[in-house]
C-alpha cells in the first residue's frame, strides 16, 4: 500500500516532468521507416549475387560482440580499480 503511493507519487512527479516539455510531431521519415527499410532490402536483394549477405552478417556480428566485449573489459576494469587492495585506487 505504501509501495503503491511511493508510485503514484513518482508517476505524478513523471507526468509533471513531462507536461513541462511542447508537444512533439514525430517527423515523416520516421513514420516511414518500415517501408523505407522495406524497399532498401527489396533493392538489395539482387545484389546477393556479388555479396555473400550470410558472411557480411557474420563478419560484422563477430566485430560487434567482440567490441561488447572488449566494452565490459573495461567497464570490469573500471569498477575493480575502485575496490581496495584490487585496483589502482587501493
């Protein structure tokens, strides 16, 4: 119950927050999106004779995983030279 009006309170102060902004009108070209992407991938499509879309795929997936990773090293690093007797802080 209290749990609940905690909520409400900070749902009252969200809508506040947000009344204090104008109105925004999404702009047309992203509304337009889907059929955007939709006719790029239909154009694209006969250029699978050339490009070999399956090891593009793969290829950038692995660049991007591999940067995720290298991204949580860091952030690992980061946090544990904060910890005593671990990192550079101690």
């Amino acid at each position: 119950m209290i749990l609940e009006w905690l909520l409400g309170i900070g749902v009252t102060i969200g809508d506040w927050f947000a009344s204090l902004f104008p109105d925004v009108e999404v702009p047309p070209f992203l509304t337009g999106l889907d059929s955007m992407l939709n006719d790029l991938f239909a154009q694209l499509g006969g250029v699978s004779v050339w490009a070999d879309w399956g090891f593009i795929f793969v290829v950038v997936g692995v660049v991007v995983v591999v940067w995720g990773i290298a991204f949580t090293i860091k952030i690992v690093r980061a946090i544990a030279s904060y910890l005593p007797f671990i990192g550079g802080a101690g």
